[in-house]
C-alpha cells in the first residue's frame, strides 16, 4: 500500500525543483516547520516591548499632560489597532508558510517587491546599530562596576563610543550573531527567555522602589504642565499615534515569524496575551519605576541602565544590566536581523 506522507514529502520535493533559483531559496520557500504555539508568539511580543526603546517610550506617555485614565486608554486603543493588523498581516504568511518578502510580491510584483526589501534592510541596519550601541554601554557600566581599572579605556572617543565602548559593541554584534546563525529554532528558544527574564528585573526594580520610597512617593500622571480640553484631545491622539508607530517595524516583519505558527487560532491568542494584556501591564510596571526615581533621587530617569545602575547592590546591578541587554538582543534579532535576511 503506497506511503501517502512520503508521496506529499515527494510532490513538495518536485514542486521545489519546479521554483526558479532567482526567485527563491530555503529561507523564502514554503516553511514545512509550523509548530509556534501562542506562546511563542507572546515571546515575540515580550521581546519587542521589553527593551531599553519600549521602555523609554512606554515612560514618554504619562510625560503628555494627560491623566492617567486617559493615557490608558490611548495605550490600550492604539495596541488594539496593532492587534488587529498583525492577525491580518500574520494570516498570508500562515496560511502559505512563507515570510513576509515573497507575500509583498502580490502587490509589488515579482521583481518590484525588491524595493520594500531594501528599504526593510536599510531602516533594519540603522535600527540594528542604535540598539546595539545601547546594549553596549549597558554592558560597559557592568565591565566598569566589576572592573574598574578598565576606566583608562574610556577616556578618548571616536563616533560616540571610546575604545572600551567599541570593544563592548564588538562583543555584542559577535553575540546576537552567534544566535542568529544557529537558525530560528534557536532563536524561538531565546525570545521565549529574554521576555520573561525582563519581567522578573522590572517587577522586582519597582518592587525596591516602592520599598524605598512607599506607595505615596509613586504618581501616574508624570507631567508638571496643565492642558485644555482641545490640547488634552490633540495629546490622546498624538498618544495612540505613537504606539502604532512604535510597533510598526515588528508589525510589518510580523509574517516572517507567523509563517511558522501552528493555525491562526494560536496566533490570534499570542496576539492578545502579547499585545494588549503584556503591553498595557508592561507601561504600568514602567511607570511606577519612573515615577519612583523622581521622588527617591530627586529626578525623573527614563533610561532604564541609569535607573539600574543606581541601585546600590553590585551584585543586582550586574544581573539587571545583564537582563536588559540579552532583551534588547532579542528585538535585535526579530525585528532587525532575521527580518531582513529573508529579503
């Protein structure tokens, strides 16, 4: 009696052969590995929102003049907005199991999709540059606690970054592309890490300075400035604006990683724990740091290195630091570096 799964393994053996060498490769052809399960997909998530970036903007939002109630709102009506158009670009990627460079030739065309890849991989390098110079100085503060003869690197700069800056960036790109290079399995294994890890520094950073300066020490309306009614509508669409916005790299990038998604159901329900429920949590964890750093070191610290560095024991600052910088590896590598490699 024949075999019908070598059969199906034969056919898609021949239509492969069929496929024109210019217009494909292993990495553009039909995926045969869908097996994320919703939280691989909230990994993914996890790893876009839990960097240096996401927290600094997440932080920028209670900064606006509006009340807290209101800032909520934007937050929860723009990661809506995200929600529903990462299940309709996730949906062509899943069904076909193909990333997102071969579903754009729909509408590009064949050879016209070309353009949209290359402006992905020019925006992919300049954002895969600035992340990695801002986990380079974080794991620059960790060298110098621990270290701090190497202070004498420090001293001459070139293009921002002195010798031990250069060394530590280095370091850095070797690392992520280690990672990279061991494929995407690996890398589905490492966003199901960082994601989480980042949760379990930033909740026990908040915890420490909830304990530092009590419960009335922390405020969810960080603004000094009054707004009329006019100022308040034009700041809560400025708000929802700027969230859509900042997840609109990862959200066009969205079907490289969907294409490997076990159905659309799993995606959808990674969708909802990641973006919405992970996003909005995420702000509030952000906010109670910041808004705590104003009253226990009489200024308002939106960069979360500087926040971490300042907490005495050495031993956390290391582990902090060290967490923030395997996240911000983790956005490097689905949003600026497996993304453009499938172009």
């Amino acid at each position: 009696m024949p075999n019908p799964q070598k059969h199906v393994s034969a056919s898609a053996a021949e239509a492969r052969a069929r496929y024109s060498p210019r217009l494909t490769n292993e990495d553009l052809a039909p995926t045969r590995q869908q097996n994320w399960t919703w939280y691989n997909i909230f990994s993914f998530w996890m790893s876009d929102v839990h960097s240096m970036g996401g927290y600094v903007v997440a932080a920028s939002f209670f900064t606006l003049g509006l009340a807290s109630w209101q800032v909520l709102i934007c937050l929860l009506a723009g990661i809506c907005i995200v929600q529903l158009c990462a299940n309709l670009v996730a949906k062509p990627s899943q069904m076909a199991g193909v990333p997102y460079a071969v579903i754009c030739r729909q509408a590009f065309g064949v050879f016209g999709a070309n353009i949209p890849a290359v402006i992905r991989g020019l925006i992919a390098f300049a954002w895969y540059g600035i992340q990695t110079y801002l986990a380079a100085n974080a794991l620059m503060l960790v060298l110098l606690k621990f270290f701090p003869t190497l202070a004498s690197m420090t001293h001459a700069s070139w293009l921002g970054l002195s010798l031990l800056g250069w060394c530590c960036f280095g370091v850095m790109w070797l690392l992520q592309a280690m990672v990279f290079w061991h494929g995407m399995s690996a890398i589905k294994r490492f966003i199901d890490v960082a994601g989480p890890a980042v949760y379990v520094v930033m909740v026990a950073l908040a915890g420490w300075i909830v304990y530092k300066t009590g419960f009335d020490g922390i405020s969810f309306t960080l603004a000094s400035k009054t707004l009329s009614a006019g100022e308040q509508s034009w700041q809560m669409i400025t708000a929802t604006a700027l969230v859509v916005s900042y997840f609109s790299g990862p959200l066009l990038n969205f079907g490289d990683f969907s294409r490997y998604g076990k159905s659309m159901g799993e995606i959808r329900r990674g969708n909802r724990w990641g973006l919405p429920f992970n996003f909005l949590l995420f702000s509030v964890v952000t906010v109670v740091i910041v808004s705590g750093t104003q009253s226990l070191f009489g200024k308002m610290i939106t960069d979360p290195i500087e926040t971490v560095s300042m907490v005495g024991n050495d031993v956390a600052v290391a582990i902090g630091l060290l967490t923030m910088i395997t996240a911000t590896i983790g956005i490097n590598i689905v949003a600026n570096f497996v993304s453009p490699a499938f172009d």
